[in-house]
C-alpha cells in the first residue's frame, strides 16, 4: 500500500513587521567584542527569521517579539501543531524510532517539517527559531555575514550542556566549527533550502523527534556557532543568564508513556548509539567532543527586556524600533 505523503501542516501567520536588520563587522562578533544595540535598517533582502508558536504560549510569543525589537530583527510567526490535533499518518510512521515518540513530539516535528518545506520552496537561508529561543546580541551580525553563503546546510547556534563533536578549528573568516556529531538542539538554527530537503528526505518515511532528525542527518554541511548564541529559556539559571520569562516544557512524559521500550526499540536505540561511535572514530584526528561555551556578556541585553503580554496570538507589533 503506497504511503501517505506528509501534509503541509499548520499555517503560516505573518505578522506585518518592517523588514529590518542589522549590519556589523563579523569581526567584532567573532572576536566577541561588545557594541552598542543594534540598529535596525531597511534591507529588504536581510534573512527571514520564522519562530515556530503555539496558538496559546501567548507569553511566549510576546517575549520574541520583544526580543526580536531589542535585536533589530523582524520575524514571521508559524503557528505550531497543537499535539490534540494532528494528522492520522499512522502509528508505522512513529514507530520505527528509538522510543515511543509522545505527542507533544509529533507535534514538534510537524511544525519544524512544516518550516522545511517552507524553507525547501525558497531561494535563500531562513533562521528557525522556536519561542523558548533566547538568543545572543551576535546573531543579527551572523545572519547577516552568512545571508548569501551558498556552501552551508545547517548552522545551529544553541548549546545545552552536552558535549558535542565538533572540529579543532574554527572557520577562518566566521565563528564556527565543523559540527560532525550534534546531541540535542532544534531551538535555533540557520537552514539553507539544501539543508531543508535533506531533513524533508531524512524525515519522510518515519518519525523522530526533531532534535534527533537533525542531529542524525550526516549528510548536512552541518556546523555550530562557538561561542554558543542561543538557548532554551530552560537553560538560563545553568548559564548564569537573565531569565526574561518564567517556562514550563509541554513535553513532559506522563506515568503511562515511561513504560519500557520493546525489543525493536532497543535494538533501534543500540544501532544508533553505534553509529555515533564511529562517525567519532571516523573525525578523531580532525574534530574533539566539547562543550561549546556560552558568553554571558552577551546576553546582558536580556536584563532590561520588556515583555508584555499580548492579546491574541497573532497580535501585530513591529519586532524593531
């Protein structure tokens, strides 16, 4: 029986925002070098910048758009699969992972699918952020130096505490590394429509949460900000970093869902963990596993952000001064 092809999920909801961004010297971010708000302008070609929202993290929402304000960033908002009201793709589609996937994860990987199929159709690298993404005062100077980069697939610019495989040096000319084996992190990250349609390829015939669909994907030009310019909103207290807005994760395991993994399961869970052993083995003379730091001068923006609360999910606000 042939397979159900996987839909277009959600809906798009474009706040009506100035495109604005920010230009500085890459020199300055790599170096880590402080400098003053940055100030928006009017290119109309500078990267797009989606953030994946549920209908009522309506907190959330308001805390991006005064984030996005305090960068000089405009966004468009994707409203985010609700997980009581998903497509039936059937449960052969989700099974074949290394555990049960709940469905506040399915939910999560439709809603990123559905930014790769936008991003995919496009022309142009895009920033995906989900609305616990707390970001850096040095992205708006990343975007903008890799905005017409045509030989990356994937930037991920977060870091949560995880040891991740990375190369020795870092690029030349930009602040990253070579990302050869990532363990968590679909919070924020830069893809390229080459980037997109792996993922869509990687992710087409069964389910993952969306963390793992991207870690797995070797076949991405993958690499990592270093410093970190992001995390989860969770993460704040462990990085010494203002928290803007208190946060609670909607992918808590209920008592029922920590029954443990069937056979399949496992053996599924023990190839993979093989796999990441040798893609090791294969990178040790030219890659390290490290923890990628994270400067908290960086986020000091963050101490006098001013979010309010907004009125409806889609609620206009230009995400720049």
């Amino acid at each position: 029986m042939a397979r159900r092809p996987l839909p277009m999920c959600g809906k798009i909801s474009r706040l009506p925002e100035k495109r604005q961004g920010w230009r500085r010297s890459i020199a300055d971010c790599s170096a880590g070098r402080s400098s003053r708000r940055p100030r928006p302008n009017h290119k109309a070609d500078a990267m797009q910048v989606l953030i994946i929202n549920l209908d009522r993290a309506r907190e959330r929402l308001a805390f991006q758009q005064a984030q996005m304000r305090a960068l000089g960033l405009s966004f468009t908002r994707i409203a985010a699969l609700d997980a009581d009201h998903l497509p039936d793709l059937g449960e052969a589609y989700w099974n074949g992972w290394e555990r049960p996937i709940r469905p506040a994860e399915r939910a999560c990987l439709l809603s990123h699918r559905q930014t790769w199929e936008t991003i995919a159709a496009g022309a142009d690298p895009v920033l995906v952020l989900e609305d616990d993404a707390v970001l850096s005062d040095k992205v708006p100077a990343l975007l903008e130096a890799l905005r017409h980069r045509t030989d990356l697939d994937h930037v991920t610019l977060e870091t949560r505490s995880r040891k991740k495989l990375v190369a020795r040096a870092s690029l030349s000319d930009l602040p990253l590394r070579r990302l050869y084996q990532d363990r968590s992190g679909a919070a924020a990250y830069i893809l390229w429509p080459t980037g997109a349609a792996k993922l869509l390829q990687r992710s087409a015939r069964h389910g993952a949460i969306a963390d793992a669909v991207i870690c797995a994907a070797y076949e991405l030009a993958s690499f990592q900000a270093d410093p970190a310019l992001a995390v989860q909103l969770d993460r704040c207290a462990p990085y010494g970093l203002p928290k803007p807005i208190a946060t609670q994760s909607s992918i808590s395991p209920t008592q029922s869902e920590k029954q443990r993994p069937s056979l399949a399961f496992r053996l599924r869970r023990i190839k993979a963990q093989l796999r990441m052993g040798l893609r090791q083995l294969c990178h040790s003379q030219d890659a390290q596993r490290r923890q990628v730091p994270v400067r908290r001068e960086d986020f000091d923006y963050l101490k006098t952000l001013a979010v309010t609360q907004t009125t409806s999910p889609s609620a206009p606000g230009d995400a720049a001064p």
